[in-house]
C-alpha cells in the first residue's frame, strides 16, 4: 500500500477529553468493551441480514453469518471480526468519527439534555466503539461494505488523529483490531473471554466463535491445529413461545439465573408487541432471600437489549415492593445511556415498568389457595408497602391482602371481611399491635365484641402505613379500634350518659391531675365493657408497639402521650369515685391511678416505666384488700 493512499485526519475535537469520560464516567468497569464490540457486530450482521431480504446477492457465498473472536499473544492483539454489513471509506470516517466530529462540548450537551431518553445510542457505532481505548492503545479497523470489492483500514491511537487507507479483505464485513495496553493483557486469556462472552453476549441471536488451539493425533504423532470454536447459547429461552417451553426448562432456566436449588413458586412469560416490544419472564421463589428487608438489598430483574445483556438486579423496572421477584426483561428499543448501564428516565421505561408491575400482580393472582398461603407467609409484608407508596395499584393490591381476624381461623381476606359484616356495620375495623396474642385480647376490642362486629388483627410493623395508603375498602372505611374518634355505629348519648359524666368529673380531674405528665387527656369510655382503662391514640397518633420501634432508631423521638379512657361502668371506677369524694387529697387514690395506668400500659404490651414501683403498690393494695377481706370474715 503506497503513502499516496493513505489520508490522516485530524479530530475536530479534543478526543482525548472523550475518551477521558468514556473511560472514567461512561464506563463502571473495562470489560464492558468487549460487550460493546459485539454487540457492534451483532448489529452489523442484523443490517446485513435484512438488506439481503431484497438483495441476496449481499451475502457472499451463502456464507454464515458469525462474529469471530482471536488473540495474538504474539503480537498482544485481540481480534473481533463479523461479516456483516461492513463500511465505507466515508462512512468510517462519519462513523468512527461521530463523538469526536460533532465536538466534545455538543456530545455533553447532547447527554444533558436526553431527560426524555431522546438520545438513544443503542446500536450506534460511534460511542460503543470507544469503549475499545479502555483496553487498547491503538485500534485498527479493516472493514468491507456489502457490495463493494474496496476494503479501507482505519487506524488510530485516540489522541490527535486518524488513518483511513485501501486494503484488502476477502469478504465484506468489519474486522476491529485492538492493540492491548500493557496493563491489559489479562484480555488474552481463553477463559476470561469465554466468561465475558457467557456473562454478557451468550443470548446474541447469531453465534460467537473463538479460535481456540486443538490437538489432533495422526497416529503416533500430535498436531496443534486452529479451530472455530462457538462459545455463546445463542437460544434464548425467553423468545420462544412459552407453549413450546416445558415446566423442566423453565425450572432448569430458574435456576441458572438465580443459582437457587428450589423450582420457582410462580412463573410469568409474557410478550408485549405495540408503540414498544418487549420479552419478560418472571418468577417468584420460594423461599425469601436474606437481604428482603435489609435497605441495602439489592432487587429487580435482568436487563437485556436485543439479547445483549446489560445489567443484574435493573431496579428501575420494579419497585420495591415487588423486590422479591426474580427474572428478565429483554427490550428492543429500550433507550439507555451510552453505556447501557444507567436507564434513562424515559416514557418507554415508564410504559416497561407499568407492565411489570402489572404482570406481577398476574403472577401472584394466579397462585393456587396453598401456594398463595407460602407466598403470603414469605412475601405479604412487602407487597403491603405498595399501598403505601403506590395507591395507584391499590385495588388490585386490596384484593390480594390477608390479616388474621378476631372472629375467623387462620388469614382472612378484605372481600371476605366485607362479606361477614353486620347489618349496621359501616365500617371495617381493625387493630394493630407487636402480636396476635397482645391484640385480641385488647380491652379496645370489647365493645365490638359485643356487638358481633370483627376486627382484623394487623401484626406488621408497615401496616400503619399500608392502611394509610389503602383508606377504604369497597366503599367502606378502614378504622382502628384505637383512634380516640371511634364511632361505634349504635352509640347514643342519653340523659343517664350526661349524669354519670358529671357524676365522675370530679374523678376525672383527679386522674389527670395524678397522670398530667403521662397522658394527653382523660375521658369517659364508650369502648370498654370488662376493662376499667385503656389508652387511646390522639388524631396522627402511633400504635405503642410500632413508636417504640421507632424510637429505637431515634431516641431522641419526643415521647407521644395518649388519652386514656376510663370505663363509667366499672366497679372499680366506682369504687374510686367514692374514694375520692371522701377525700379528694387521698394518697390512695393516686396510688390506684398510678396502677391502672400501669395497667392500661402492660395490657396494650407496653413496657411500665418503673416495674418495681408498680410492684411494690400492686403488694400493697392486695395486702390491704387481703386484710380487710381477713377481717370481716
């Protein structure tokens, strides 16, 4: 090749500022060059394969279309070559040369303003080609249109300039050279390759060989020969037809993906074909990974773009509260950043992700009665967060919840509880609480109770803020047996109500006089029936159990004080109101005040400020009840 035919060509831009940010902002790590290259090839052999539809004649020979890979330890180059569709002098130039022509500061500019996910770079020779000067000192690419007999080299070392000459190819397609740096070696290894290869490009739709050394025997002698070696799957399970896939290929598929030992719970195959087309394949598992409920754990599903994969755990395609779910998502057109690692915020991943959602939710709906049981004991209390922070699936999601119930065995359903109610019910009335033990004999419970209206018993620390999300159910509100408001559907104040209220006022000015530093008011209970006091929640206000773990994390959270309610028709209220009134400085008043608060306090399972003063009062007042008792018998 003579000098004459060579031509160099200056950057327009300072290429080595974007090679600095492909290199150290585009780029988490140096092997994702090879995932760049084959995917470039990929698309190269895609453009080849549809242009021979209407021109066969493109395709030499019949040959089959491949990518290649080859390592030179000799010379420390790592060859990836396709026969592809291939490129002229003028479109290596535009091609190659698209970041560095279009200069620096508009292909920042251009990154800044994809907010929309305009800026789709999938498939695009320029960025993805770039990513080759993580490994390489110099490139070269010798490269052959379809169609035409001229093959053209392009070489540069990514600084100030290029190279484009003639040279000779005997097929069309693109062979890319990289020059390894010395530091970079490591990417002549065999196994290395075969490893990125499966990691990331082992769906792509045609295959990837390498040029591995065999040994053949003629005899008595052994002979070294080159071979072609095919080292991805190339059959993607999930673009075939899920009537064509049987439950053991699923399984075995599960499996390799999520290195679990167990089948799957649930499976969900879907393909979404319109303004996007996409694959999904979910799955639930059986058992809850370690890391469910830890802030740091990671979740979401695998990310491909045309069988090229992109990432683990993609979490912008699933929310939180479907962390549990496991599985894939293959995109044809999903936009990303030029790094295909970080998803841009676009209407197609909002459009991506409300279809997972919604498959999801199919998913679970579709569980037989005992294995939703399994799946409700592993996974409900996360798939409750999504009441709180999306409403928007809250129907779907209403339908899906189960509580135990103070009435019924075992969980009960929102439909079900509806179905149960009362003639004069108007409301569904639950309680929340550290254990079922605690809340179903919670004196709140009483009146309701009595009445034949059921409670759901909520044990689940995001159950606050579940039912906060969720607000009403089948036009029915959701109600808390604990909010001071309650509002029992027969209550009436009458003229006797009005006279016992005065009756005990001088009580209750006692009570909060004794209490002042504890509580939040005192007053006259509806809910009570065999419990002398409870303590209610103000407007806003935190279930006990659930402040309390709270103030764990806090502890500087400021104490919320509660009211406490006092049952008018208990004897023992009477009792103290007679005390009282005999003596309205009594010291054994407020002892007894002081223990029934104590009491209010151990019956919701909250803990007593001072365990042995309550002790030593409650010896008391026993001691005396005993000697009176002793003495009149």
């Amino acid at each position: 090749m003579t000098e004459e035919t060579k031509k160099t060509h200056k950057f327009e831009a300072d290429v080595s500022q974007v090679l600095r940010l492909v290199i150290n902002s585009l780029y988490s790590n140096k092997e994702i060059f090879l995932r760049e290259l084959i995917s470039n090839a990929s698309d190269a052999l895609g453009k080849l394969r549809f242009r021979a539809l209407t021109e066969p004649e493109l395709v030499e020979g019949g040959a089959d279309l491949a990518i290649r890979i080859e390592v030179d330890r000799d010379a420390h180059t790592l060859t990836i070559s396709d026969n592809g569709i291939g490129m002229s002098a003028e479109e290596l130039e535009n091609n190659l040369g698209t970041v560095a022509h279009s200069g620096t500061q508009e292909f920042l500019q251009r990154l800044g303003e994809s907010k929309d996910g305009d800026v789709n770079l999938i498939g695009q020779f320029g960025v993805g080609f770039y990513s080759a000067y993580l490994v390489a000192d110099r490139v070269e690419v010798v490269t052959r249109a379809a169609g035409s007999k001229q093959a053209h080299r392009w070489s540069s070392d990514g600084h100030e300039s290029f190279t484009i000459e003639a040279a000779r190819r005997m097929e069309q397609g693109t062979d890319i050279v990289l020059h390894l740096k010395e530091d970079q070696r490591g990417f002549e290894d065999e196994f290395r390759i075969r490893d990125l290869v499966k990691r990331y490009s082992d769906y792509i739709e045609q295959p990837v060989e390498l040029r591995v050394e065999k040994t053949a025997r003629e005899g008595d002698d052994k002979k070294k020969e080159l071979e072609w070696e095919r080292i991805n799957e190339a059959s993607a399970l999930w673009r075939k037809r899920p009537q064509e896939i049987k439950d053991e290929q699923y399984s075995e598929f599960y499996k390799h993906l999520t290195h679990d030992f167990e089948p799957p719970l649930a499976r969900k195959h879907f393909h979404v074909e319109g303004t996007q087309e996409f694959v999904g394949l979910l799955f639930i598992p059986k058992r809850p990974p370690m890391d469910l409920f830890m802030p740091e754990g990671r979740h979401g599903v695998r990310l491909y773009v045309k069988r090229v994969f992109i990432m683990d755990d993609c979490e912008e395609l699933l929310p939180r509260w479907l962390r549990f779910v496991r599985g894939l998502l293959d995109s044809e057109d999903l936009p990303l950043n030029v790094s295909r690692e970080i998803l841009q915020d676009s209407s197609i991943v909002r459009t991506i992700r409300k279809q997972m959602v919604k498959r999801s939710l199919d998913m679970i709906e579709s569980l037989s009665e005992e294995d939703f049981k399994s799946f409700w004991s592993a996974y409900g209390p996360v798939l409750k967060e999504g009441l709180h922070f999306e409403p928007d699936h809250k129907e779907r999601l209403a339908k899906l919840m189960r509580y135990e119930s103070s009435t019924q065995e075992g969980l009960v359903s929102l439909p079900d509880y509806v179905d149960r109610m009362k003639e004069n019910q108007k409301a569904i009335y639950y309680m929340q609480g550290a254990s079922r033990q605690i809340v179903e004999h919670s004196p709140h419970l009483e009146a309701l109770k009595k009445r034949g209206f059921e409670v759901l018993l909520m044990t689940d620390a995001v159950d606050q803020w579940a039912t906060e999300g969720l607000q009403e159910f089948d036009g029915k509100p959701l109600v808390s047996v604990m909010d001071s408001d309650l509002q029992l559907e027969d209550e009436e104040k009458d003229e006797s109500a009005k006279e016992r209220e005065d009756e005990l006022d001088g009580l209750v000015k006692r009570v909060r006089q004794v209490l002042q530093d504890n509580i939040a008011e005192v007053r006259l209970s509806s809910r009570l029936t065999d419990s002398p006091v409870c303590l209610v929640l103000p407007e806003g206000g935190l279930p006990p159990y659930l402040e309390r773990l709270m103030r764990l994390q806090n502890a500087d959270m400021p104490r919320q004080k509660r009211i406490l309610e006092i049952n008018p028709d208990h004897e023992l209220i009477e009792s103290l109101r007679a005390m009282n009134e005999r003596d309205a400085e009594s010291q054994d008043v407020a002892e007894w005040v002081e223990v029934l608060y104590d009491q209010a306090l151990l019956a919701e399972g909250s803990p007593i400020e001072q365990p042995s003063r309550f002790s030593r009062r409650l010896t008391n007042l026993l001691t005396e009840a005993a000697q009176r008792r002793s003495s009149t018998s």
